[in-house]
C-alpha cells in the first residue's frame, strides 16, 4: 500500500475532500516524523511502537569481492507491532488458511 492508497482510503472513510484528507495523513506523517527525529517513541494504540535505535559501526566482507568494508554508526527506527494487531494478522492468516 502506497501513501496516495491511505489518502485514497482515508478519503472514502471520512468524505472529507481529497485535498483536506491528503493533508490530514500528510500532517499525521509529519508528526511522527519530527517526534523520531527528536528520538521520540511513537506509540500508536492497537497498532504498534516506532522508536530510534543506534546501530555501532562495523566491519563487513563484500561477497564477491573479499573486500573488508566498514558500515559507519548510524540511526534506524524500529517498529514493533502491538499485541492486538498481531492478533489480528494472525486470525486473518489463519482464516485464509483454513476452510
């Protein structure tokens, strides 16, 4: 699913204009995107938790060439899903499963 999917969706929910809508879920983007860049956790409820790690610098051997490369320290943010769309996902795989 692609960002003008979730305007698409949140537009036909809500029957708020497309232009108004593309701006809610581009404003909702925006706040989660300035709260990781402070290092803010962003808990959303039945969802799940984004957050910022570190990762240390390391040392990598390229495949096919043998070469030793060093992959520098940087920031990555995490996502963790929440026990009720776990859940969820589960219950919906294992429906299409069975039967």
């Amino acid at each position: 699913m692609k960002k003008k999917d979730i305007i698409e969706a949140v537009h036909e929910r809500l029957g708020f204009s497309k232009r108004e809508t593309a701006r809610l879920v581009e404003s909702t983007f925006d706040i989660i995107k300035t709260s990781l860049q402070k290092g803010e956790e962003v808990k959303v409820s039945s969802f799940g938790k984004f957050s910022v790690r570190e990762k240390k610098e390391r040392l990598v051997k390229m495949p096919k060439t043998g070469i030793t490369v060093t992959i520098p320290a940087r920031k990555v943010v995490t996502f963790k899903l929440s026990r009720v769309l776990r859940d969820a996902i589960n219950d919906a795989h294992r429906a299409r499963n069975s039967g």
